[in-house]
C-alpha cells in the first residue's frame, strides 16, 4: 500500500460517508418527529403531488357533503311547509264538499267561502315566507338552483320547486259546455247528418297530448261526454301523465212545460240516453188524453229504472229538468197526424232546443254533456271533426288547457261551482304531492351523494397517508440502522485518521 500524509484518502472517504448517514439521519429523525413520509418536495417529489392532488379531493368531498346537508335541509324546510299547504287544502276541499249540498242558502255558501278565501291567504303566507338562509323556497324564485355536491367543477345536482302560492298553485283545465241542436222538422237521424259536429265520423282526432282515443268511439254515434271522460280515465299513459276527465249533463228547458192535449194522431216521444242511435226508450200518449210535466217525469224516470239508464227527469220553476252522469240526451217527437194542428214545443222539452212539431211532423234535439278535463300539469288536445266552439263539445277544435288558479277559481258560491272546486283542489293536493315527492327523491339523492362522498373522503384519505404518513416500525428499523451506521463511520473515522501516523515508522 502507499504511504502518504498530504491526503488521507481512506479519512475523507469515512467523513462523505459520515455526512450521507447524517442526513439519512436527520431524515429519519424528521419523519419520526412529524409522523410525514413526506416532509418536503425532495423526500419524494412524485409522491409529494400526489399526496397533495389527494388531500385536496378528500378536503372538497368534505365541502360536498357539508354543500348536500345544506340541500336536505332546504328540501326539508320546503317539504314540511308543503305539509303544512296539504293540510289547508284538504280542510279546503271538505268546506267545498259542505257547500256542494244544496241544504245549503247562500248565506251559508257565502260563509264557507269566507273560510275558504282565509285558509288560501294562509296557504299564499305559507309559500311566501318559507326560506332557507335568505332565499325563498316556495315563491318559483328556487328554480335550477344548483347543490355541487362532487370534489370535481361541474359535478352538481339542479333542483327546482315549483311556487306553491295561491296564483300559482291550480290546475290545467279543459271545459267543455256541451252544445245543443235541434229541428222541428228533422228526425234524429238526418239531424246528425246535417250536424256534423254532433256525431263521430272515422276522418275525426280525438287525442290528448298525443294519446289517440279514437279507438273508443264508434263511427255514426252521437258526441258523447260520458264516453271521451271514460275513455280518458281508462287510458294507462293519461293516468300516467295525471290526466283525467269528469262529464256533467244537465239540461234545463227554456220553456215552462204547459199541459199538452194529445190532439189527433197521438204523441211518441223516443228518448236516447248515451251515444248510442238506437232509442233507449218510448213514451206513447194517445190522441184526447193530456200531457202534465209531473205526468211526463214520472214517465220518464219509470222508463230509466226499468232500462237502468242515467236518467232522471225533476221539475224547476216549472220546467222539465233532465239529468244524466255525462251522457248526451236525445229526443225525437212526432206529433200528430198529417193536417192536424196541435203541437208540442221542443223548448219545453230539452234546454236550447226551439221550434214546434206538429202535422205529422218529426222532430228532434240533442243536448250533448259538459267535459272537465284537468291536470296538474299542461297538456294540449286535439278534437278535430268532434268539437267546435258552438257545437259538439263547445270546445274550440285544437287547443291548450288553460291554467285555473286555486286564488281565482275556488268558488263555492253554487253547487256546480262546489263541484268543480272540489275537482281542483284533488288536483291541486295531487300537484303538491308531486312536489313533496320530488323534494323526498332529492332528499335520498343527496344523502346517498353524502355516503358516498363519506366513504370516498375515507378511502382518499387513506391513500393520501400511504403515501404521505410514515411507516413508524419501518422509519425506527432506518433510524437505528443510520445511528448504528454513524457510531460505527465515527470510530472508523478516528481509525482512517490514524493511518497517516505510519509512515513515521519508515523515519525512524
């Protein structure tokens, strides 16, 4: 070996080593200090921006979750002053079911509908001051209103509430007053074909918001209300769209009824109920007998019994009253023996029908029902060839339905007014279930969104300190590997120092 003493090779090379194992050392004893793998960019630069990307997803899954608890409680907030909306609608519904009696006077009506008008104020108060932290809830102001609820830009949930104040809260609704058409001259059948409106053809639509229901109706029959609601009801995709329908008939003659003496040739009433051709009955009065209206209506209910018909006929104000449960009421009178005189006036028989048959003559007249159709939602029909403004249905032949608010049309003033707000009010509580149901669907949508930012917070956490925290039985057997490696480069260091001290031997 060589001997030198200007430079102790094996000396400097102990003090490089003495001086690595001091800052593996002191790294160590960092890690073991702070508890961090990474302390710094140069422990592990890789795994420095990856711990870090880490912890800042599991710090926003935190944000979402706290952002989603904001969402169910303003979804709760909003959900129980809809409860609270419900309960006033139905105690609104029940007073409209009272004043749809007919025990009642008007005074009585005039009272309920004071109760009525508070309990809507109360409902408008309600939907006007339910918040959460400032905003309005329940006013239509909170609509795509956004919950970001995900670590990530963009990754947010839409809600929207639709207003439940009292202009707001109603329903879509679709009113048909049934149309009337007669002659003195006609019998039924030339009258349909004359009346084109009044009877179903195979070139007529009949749709609701695109459902075809011409199916239901046969070709050549009469317009028939009863028929179209049931025929909405039945359908699986209307109901499934909240749609449904409801038919009223009744007609009232424009006439006072006046005792008839059956002059020569006799009298012969036929008296269809329904859309059907074919008269469902006929009263028969022979030549010299007389005719009273309490005598015609126990004809004609005694008639309906036996044929289970929808039919009763009452006076009012002297007047023959006709009813059915929606479906169209037809008639066809002959009178008389050709040259004869006597007459009896249609006015007195169906509401909006004129003209006097006599001589031998047939005549005729059709009163087809009144249609509601109503949703909580809009929708549009399409009843070309069946409807028009002044025949058939009474409804424009294509349209929209138009919105009746639960401010504007809940009167209770009548016994139809009652009626039709009872239909209303169904349809509004079923508008604010929806809504409730749907604030419910977000409630479990964010609570799900919470456990899954919860487990997923948890699991990046996880990740993040594999990465990031020290393996403390790992980083100790290190720790003591380098104290061992220091204590053991220091003795050989004093060792390296004093090899120089041999070359003293070759000088002695």
């Amino acid at each position: 070996m060589a001997l030198r003493i200007n430079y102790n090779f094996q000396a400097e090379f102990g003090h490089v080593n003495i001086l690595k194992t001091e800052r593996n050392l002191n790294t160590s004893l960092e890690r073991l200090e702070t508890g961090y793998r990474i302390n710094s960019a140069k422990d592990d630069a890789a795994g420095l921006f990856i711990a870090d990307q880490l912890n800042l997803v599991a710090s926003a899954l935190d944000q979402g979750v706290r952002n989603s608890q904001d969402g169910i409680s303003a979804a709760q907030i909003a959900e129980t002053s809809l409860a609270q909306i419900y309960d006033k609608l139905v105690t609104i519904y029940t007073k409209a079911e009272q004043a749809a009696n007919d025990t009642n006077a008007s005074l009585n009506r005039k009272a309920l509908q004071g109760d009525i008008d508070q309990l809507i104020d109360a409902i408008d108060r309600i939907a006007k001051a339910t918040e959460f932290n400032g905003k309005k809830l329940l006013n239509g102001d909170f609509k795509n209103q956004y919950i970001h609820y995900g670590p990530r830009a963009d990754q947010k949930l839409s809600i929207s509430i639709d207003s439940a104040t009292a202009s707001d809260l109603g329903a879509y609704a679709v009113k048909g007053d049934g149309q009337a058409v007669s002659s003195n001259t006609q019998g039924l059948t030339t009258l349909l074909t004359n009346n084109a409106d009044f009877k179903y053809t195979t070139t007529d639509t009949i749709s609701i918001q695109g459902v075809d229901l011409e199916s239901a109706f046969t070709s050549g029959q009469m317009i028939d209300a009863k028929t179209l609601a049931d025929a909405i009801n039945k359908n699986g995709e209307l109901q499934a769209k909240g749609i449904e329908a409801s038919a009223t008939n009744k007609s009232t003659a424009g006439t006072a009824f006046s005792t008839v003496t059956i002059g020569t040739g006799g009298l012969t009433i036929d008296v269809y109920v329904g859309p059907e051709t074919t008269a469902d009955f006929t009263l028969t009065y022979a030549s010299g007998s007389s005719l009273s209206l309490t005598q015609l209506i126990d004809d004609i209910n005694t008639k309906a019994k036996e044929n289970n018909l929808n039919l009763v006929a009452k006076e009012e104000g002297g007047k023959l009253v006709l009813e059915t449960e929606g479906e169209t009421i037809a008639l066809e009178v002959t009178a008389g023996a050709t040259g004869t005189t006597w007459t009896v006036d249609l006015a007195t028989l169906l509401e909006d029908a004129s003209g006097t048959v006599s001589g031998g003559n047939t005549g005729s007249a059709v009163k087809v029902g009144d249609l509601t159709i109503l949703s909580a939602e809009s929708f549009a029909y399409d009843f070309t060839g069946v409807s028009t403004t002044s025949a058939g249905l009474g409804l424009a032949a294509t349209g929209t339905a138009a919105h009746e608010s639960l401010r504007a049309n809940a009167k209770v003033d009548t016994n139809a007014n009652a009626e039709y707000t009872m239909k209303l009010i169904n349809a509004i509580i079923k508008k604010v279930d929806k809504m409730r149901a749907d604030l419910g669907s977000i409630q479990i949508n964010l609570e799900t969104i919470i456990q899954n930012n919860e487990f997923s917070a948890v699991q990046t956490r996880e990740a993040e300190s594999r990465i990031r925290n020290v393996d403390f039985a790992k980083e100790m057997a290190n720790f003591t590997k380098q104290q061992t490696l220091m204590q053991s480069g220091m003795a050989m260091l004093a060792q390296a120092n004093q090899l120089p001290q041999l070359v003293l031997q070759l000088l002695r």
